[in-house]
C-alpha cells in the first residue's frame, strides 16, 4: 500500500474502501497495526506511550452530529455500510 494509499486516505478517507478488493493488500484491518505508534514511540524513546497524550484533547477536523451528516460527508461508504437512506 504505501505512502500514497496514506496520503490519498488522508485527503480521501472513503478511498480506503477500495483497498480492500487489492490483490496485493492481504487485511488492512489488521488488529496489530493498532499496536504500531505504541512500538515506534517506545523504540524512540525508550519510554512506554504515555496514557493520556499531552497537548490539544479535542480531536481536529470536521465535526458531525448525526448519521445526515455522515451520509454527506462519506457518501460512499454511508451506502455501502447503512444502505441509501
């Protein structure tokens, strides 16, 4: 996948659905990969990741409210996941 899956998930998040009908991408959901910024900050710092990150605690981005919003937002995957309503 590489970098620039990453960056067209970035500017693009519903194109990750695409990648997982790749025949070279055997499970992008890979429950390890969870496990990746806890491994790369400790062999950094030699210190465990820290519970709670200091710094800004409210997530970026767009806010939404409700499933409208989502629908909008992420057309694609909305339909795929909660059908066309």
């Amino acid at each position: 996948m590489g970098r620039d899956a990453f960056e067209k998930a970035v500017t693009d998040p519903e194109s990750v659905e695409s990648l997982k009908s790749r025949a070279d991408v055997e499970d992008i959901f890979f429950a390890e990969f969870l496990t990746v910024p806890d491994q790369a900050y400790q062999a950094k710092t030699g210190k465990a990741l820290p519970v709670s990150p200091k710094g800004k605690a409210v997530p970026s981005g767009k806010e939404w409210k409700t499933e409208d919003d989502l629908k909008h937002r992420f057309s694609r995957l909305f339909a795929k996941y909660f059908g066309s309503a």
